[in-house]
C-alpha cells in the first residue's frame, strides 16, 4: 500500500500538449478517479503513472520513489485494461498465474494466491476453462484477479468496464468497490462515464483538454462544481443552463432574461452584487426543477413548453423550451404531460449557480 503523489506532470506529442501541469496526491488505500471527456488526457496521465507512456516533465512518485526511469515490472503497480488482455490459449488459472510464474514465485505461493484472488471474486468454478468459455463479466473478473495475485501497492483501471452491458456494468461497478474496501489498495481509475466516478471514487478529480477543472469528494463537485464545465458534466442528466442578465431593484436582485425572471435570494445576492447590469449564466440542475403549484411564489419560477416527455419510471424528464433556451426538468412520475403541453416551472432557490460569463468560473 502506498500514496502516489503526481507533481507538475506534463505530455507533448510533438506539437499536442496533452497533459498540463497535474498535481495530485492519491492518499494511501484511496479510490481516485479520473473522469472526462475523450482527448481531456486521463488515460495519458494513468500511463504515464504505469510507465506505459513516457514523461516529458515532472515527477511521479509512488511510496517514497521517483519511478520516472523505473520501468512497469518494476513500479509495483497492476493494470486493468478496457479489453481484458487475456491470453486465449491459457486457462483461467494459468491467465492469473502467468506474472508469478515469470517472476518465478513459489509453486505453492501461487496456487495460494490464485486460489484466494479466485475467492475474492467469485471465479473459483472456471479456474480450468478457457477465456472464450467465459461471459464478459467473468473475463473482466479473470483480468482483475491477474491484478490482485500481484498484491501491488497500487491498482490502476483504465476503462475496465467500458465493453459491458449496462446492467453488467452496474453489477461489476459494486464488485470493484467491495474489492477495494476488502484489500484497502491505492487505486487510480479512469472512465468517461461521471455515474461510474460519483459511485465508485472516494474523490474525483474532473479533467479537460489536459487540466485538472476539479478534484474533491463527488458531492463536493455535485453541491460546488468550480466552474461551468465541471457542473455540467457532473450530474445526469445534466445542468441546465441560460444567459441572464442581472439587474438590481431597490433592495433586491433578479436574474432575468426574455423569458426568465427569477429574484435571487439573499444568502447568495451578496456574491452577484458586483455583476449588476452584466451578463453571467444561470444554472439549474434538472431535480431542483417541478411543476409549480398555486402556493410557489411567482419569482421563483418559470412558463415552459413541453417539447418531449420521458417516461422513466422512477421519475418523468421534461425536455422543454424555456424562450431560446431547451431544458430538462425531473419531475414526479405520475404527472399527465405531453409533448406541446404548456406548464409553469418552479425552481429550488437554495440551489442556483451563476457562472462568470467570460471565464466560466463559479460566482
């Protein structure tokens, strides 16, 4: 077990600066996940973490050693890849095997180990079968359990569960957790999807175009996103935004546009109070939004047109036109709307974000 601690890490290819000044502490038996889009330079920087992908400045430290010049085998770490990587003419036992054997471990050590892994999770009954005798879900377990005989000091995921099934996916997602809290490993885990990062990771650190946007505990990043990008990708289905102006009344202020007025309230006032009669963006998250009733307050909502309706069971989502803006509002399931549907919106005041304009940061 031990921390990694990531200093002024940075990537060229050539002209494509592909990571950018990360600084990171991965605190030891911690769950870190590298959340963002495609091209944002989270896989690069796991690589560089492996000993997989060169460094072009900074320093990876893993324990107490700089490992910039040590090579994979020699790191201490386990790798889980997206595409499992199992040797098809090998047995289960044998794919799990394969790394003591050739850093020639004890025979008996190995069984042991392979044995326990295989316990963790729940392959025992396939050790003898092939990997094309096996689902995607138990290859995938296969591949986590080579990684786990290793008892390395760090685990690191890159996208292990991108080639599952939804459902599968939601199952492998817990068995990964219940793995973690069973061995207490340091793990760094890469993925796109932001469910994945805000169920799975102790903290989540949000990435773009090679910069660090946010790191913090998921409902830190939910409650206080850093700037527009980083509230906009975390939460699903995501948060609403529009372009409002912001206008002080006597005592009060309001953000409205053409067809948004909404008075700010108090506790945040103080923070717009330096934006009056500019521009800044307004967001609304689409659980914070319902159907407004007779006693909502006419300041604190909105007229909507309904564009389309989906019916999700646990909850029915809005998608619906709010003047040139399109939002989604998650509302009770039992409501009788549809398509074309004229409604009033009302909104959660104590949960408004305004954004900068300009630079996108949180006001």
């Amino acid at each position: 077990m031990a921390r990694v601690l990531i200093r002024s890490l940075n990537k060229k290819f050539d002209e494509v600066h592909a990571v950018k000044d990360v600084n990171l502490e991965i605190r030891d038996k911690e769950f870190v996940v590298l959340v963002g889009p495609s091209g944002c330079g989270k896989t690069t920087t796991l690589r560089m973490v492996a000993g997989l992908e060169s460094i072009t400045s900074g320093q990876v430290v893993i324990g107490e050693t700089v490992v910039n010049e040590l090579p994979p085998m020699d790191r201490d770490i386990a790798m889980v890849f997206q595409n499992y990587a199992l040797y098809p003419h090998m047995s289960v036992y044998d794919n799990m095997a394969f790394g003591l054997k050739m850093r020639k471990f004890d025979r008996a050590e190995i069984a042991k180990r392979v044995r326990d892994a295989a316990e963790i999770l729940g392959i025992q009954d396939y050790l003898k079968r092939k990997p094309r005798q096996l689902s995607g879900g138990q290859r995938q377990r296969v591949a986590l359990g080579r990684a786990i005989v290793r008892h390395p000091q760090v685990f690191l995921f890159d996208e292990p569960l991108s080639n599952l099934d939804a459902k599968l996916r939601v199952q492998m997602r817990v068995e990964i957790k219940k793995i973690h809290d069973r061995l207490g490993t340091t793990a760094i885990y890469v993925t796109h999807d932001q469910v994945e990062a805000m169920t799975l990771g102790d903290r989540v650190v949000v990435m773009k175009d090679g910069l660090v946007q946010q790191a913090g505990e998921p409902l830190e990043l939910y409650n206080s996103p850093a700037n527009r990008f980083v509230a906009g990708f975390i939460g699903s289905p995501a948060m609403n935004f529009a372009s409002v102006s912001v206008r002080r009344v006597d005592d009060a202020i309001w953000a409205e546009n053409g067809a948004i007025r909404i008075k700010v309230p108090a506790a945040i006032q103080g923070r717009l109070g330096r934006y009056a009669e500019k521009q800044v963006t307004l967001g609304i998250r689409p659980e914070d939004l319902r159907v407004a009733t007779a006693a909502d307050p006419a300041e604190l909502g909105f007229d909507a047109s309904i564009v389309v309706v989906e019916k999700l069971g646990s909850e029915t989502l809005l998608d619906v036109e709010v003047g040139s803006h399109t939002m989604v509002a998650a509302v009770e399931p039992g409501i009788a709307a549809k398509a074309h549907d004229r409604l009033r919106l009302a909104l959660n005041p104590e949960r408004l974000h305004f954004f900068d304009a300009e630079t996108e940061a949180a006001i």
